[in-house]
C-alpha cells in the first residue's frame, strides 16, 4: 500500500513542489489549503508537472479542527507535512495576531486532530529566522536562537510546542526543517513562487522587476557588515527543498521524539550578487535603489548543512545559475503568475 502524506498549505510555494516530488516517488497526496496565500489553479498544475493527480485536495483553514477532523477520518493519514503559515517577516510586523493565531494556532489546531486519529509522524516547516541576528555563521542546528520578529517567534513556538508534544507522547516521531531562503521554480515551467500582493521575498521581487510587472526592486540596506553591505542569504533551489521534504518523510521512523534540522546549500549570497546572477539569467536590466533595512532583518543567514548530509546521506544539488534560470522561466512563461 502506498503511503498517504496530507500536505498543509500544499498549494503553496513550498508546498506544491513538494506535492509533485511525492506523487513522483509513489505516495498518494491530500493537500489542505484555505488558499490565503495560493491559486487552486496550482492544485491543477501539480497533476500536470506529476502525471498524476493529488488524491484529494480541501480548500480547509488548518485552525478548522471540525472540518480537518473529516480529512483524517477520510483518508488512512501515515504522515504530516505542514507548511501551512503565514510568512512575511514585515507584515508578521504589522498583523502578529494573525501570525500567532495561523502558525501557532493552526500547529495546535493539527497536532489535536492528530493525536485523534492516531497519526504520529510529522515533518514542520520552521525557518532559519529563529536564529535571528546571527553572530556566527555558518548556523548549525546547536547555535542560540533568539527570533528578531513575530513571524519568527511564531516558528520557535511552535517548535517548542512540538518538542513538549513529542515529551508527553513517547511514540511520535517529529522532524522540524529550518529552511534557508528557498527559491527557483520547477523547470518545467508551470509551477513556481506567485505570492499574493507585493513579493516580501527578493527573488519573485527580482523576477517581477525583469518581467516589467514591477518598476525597480528595492534593497533593504546596504550598511550591513557584509562584504557588499547587503543582506547575505542562503539560497536554496525549491527542488532541493520539496526532495529534502521526501527524503525526510523516509527517515521519519529513524528515530522517536523531536528532531530538528537545517535545510540549505551552506552558501551565502548578497542580494547584489542575486541581482547580477538573475539578470544574467535572464539576460535583463534588473533595475533597483537602496533604501532603508527592514525591520526585523538581520546582516547575514548561512546554513552548515553538515547535519541532514550525515543523517540521511543527501545533500541539495543545484546552485544559484539553475534557481536563477528556473525562477525565470516560470517568470516569463506566467507573465501574471497562476492568473490567466
Ligand atoms: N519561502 C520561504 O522563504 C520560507 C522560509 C522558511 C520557512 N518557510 C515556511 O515554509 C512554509 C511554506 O512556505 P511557502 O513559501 O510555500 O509559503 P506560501 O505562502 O506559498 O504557502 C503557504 C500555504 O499555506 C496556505 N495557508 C496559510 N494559512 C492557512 C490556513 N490557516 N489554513 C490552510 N492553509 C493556509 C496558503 O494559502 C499557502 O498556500 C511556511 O510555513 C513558511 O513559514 C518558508
């Protein structure tokens, strides 16, 4: 029997790629997604990019506990996969409420309608942003953390949300990925990053600027203590990261408890360098000003990504040119993104 894996906000960036990355290695797929921040018109193109189509797809709020609880009582669930969430740094600024209620909410909202169904194993989505202002980098899964915003201290939460869980409930089996900064797109075109409203992350900015949907892209500072003065990120190909997610899936049963990794490349890269990697990708202007930092960013995210490579003997395979180049096409192949 193949496994069944419900994906919350699986029509998102994150969360649709990785959809077409499970029904690709066999696994039947139910996505849960209230469509806050996604097209259901990605829903369709997941079965084109897969051959396959998802088993079932709800449009549900994850803090719905009655109408989650009908998903599980319809389908045999074996895994988790949550990335449903809010995640604009700024705006987690301006709504922390919101933030709170969805991340932190939804999280509790899921791991009750779990533990009533008997489901046990669960990958999360956290984030590099727990670290916050780093003082060393490369981070490994060991440096301190102290979340600089309310987006992050919502992913913190939830983490140690799930490691109380996991303490009470000796049988569940947890893995918490703190992603870098994922980017690119699937290659074939018909699946990438279409956030609703302005781009909070640089690259969808980055290849709306290219594509004309936007005049110039703005730099949050240029006065950090980086070698360029600009943010240093580490950039991973939305790929690397769905696959991570499947490879995860597989080693959920390595251990009991709670277990936290890094997701990235351990490569770090200015949001100038981005800008001259796109626009040689793309082989257009990328024009842009600097303005003042945001607040709640810090100078500098590098993953040591020595962890995931030694546990599950997998470490990411595409650089900056592919995410460029991917990000692109589905750029200039979706002028308007899943709006037709
Ligand atoms: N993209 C990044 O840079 C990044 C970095 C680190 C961590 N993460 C985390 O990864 C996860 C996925 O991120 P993404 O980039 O794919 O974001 P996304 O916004 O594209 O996807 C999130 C999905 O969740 C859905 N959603 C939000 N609230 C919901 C709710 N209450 N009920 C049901 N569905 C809901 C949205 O509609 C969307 O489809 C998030 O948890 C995010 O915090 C993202």
């Amino acid at each position: 029997m193949p496994e069944t894996v419900l994906v919350t906000g699986g029509a998102g960036f994150i969360g649709s790629h990785t959809c077409v990355e499970l029904l690709a290695h066999g696994y039947e797929v139910v996505v849960v997604d209230n469509h806050v921040n996604s097209s259901p018109r990605a829903l369709e193109r997941i079965a084109k990019t897969a051959g396959r189509p998802l088993t079932a797809a709800y449009d549900t709020d994850v803090r719905d506990r009655g109408a989650l609880a009908e998903v599980f009582a319809a389908h045999r669930v074996d895994a988790v996969i949550h990335f449903a969430a809010h995640k604009a740094v700024g705006d987690s600024v301006a709504r922390p409420v919101e933030y709170y209620d969805t991340n932190v909410g939804g999280t509790c909202a899921l791991l009750s309608v779990m533990h009533e169904h008997d489901v046990r194993r669960l990958v999360f989505s956290s984030s590099c942003s727990v670290y916050g202002d780093a003082q060393n980098v490369p981070l490994t899964e060991h440096s301190p953390v102290a979340p600089t915003n309310p987006y992050a201290r919502t992913k913190l939460m939830c983490e140690r949300i799930l490691a109380d869980v996991c303490a009470h409930l000796t049988d569940m089996k947890v893995l918490a990925l703190r992603y870098f900064n994922p980017v690119g797109a699937h290659p074939d075109g018909l699946l990438g990053e279409d956030p609703h409203g302005v781009p909070d992350n640089v690259m969808p900015y980055v290849a709306q600027v290219a594509v004309g949907r936007r005049e110039r892209l703005s730099v949050f500072g240029d006065d950090y203590p980086t070698p360029d003065g600009t943010g240093v990120r580490d950039y991973i190909h939305v790929m690397d990261v769905a696959e991570g997610h499947r490879v995860a899936v597989e080693h959920l049963d390595d251990d009991t408890g709670m277990r936290v990794f890094n997701l990235g490349t351990g490569t770090g890269t200015s949001v100038l360098e981005l800008v001259a990697a796109f626009a040689e990708a793309s082989g257009r202007d990328i024009p842009y000003r600097v303005v003042d930092r945001r607040p709640g960013d810090v100078a500098e995210l590098v993953a040591d990504a020595s962890a995931v490579a030694a546990a599950w003997n997998w470490t990411t395979a595409r650089d900056l040119a592919a995410m460029c180049r991917d990000a692109w096409r589905f750029q200039e192949l979706n002028p308007r993104g899943y709006a037709r």
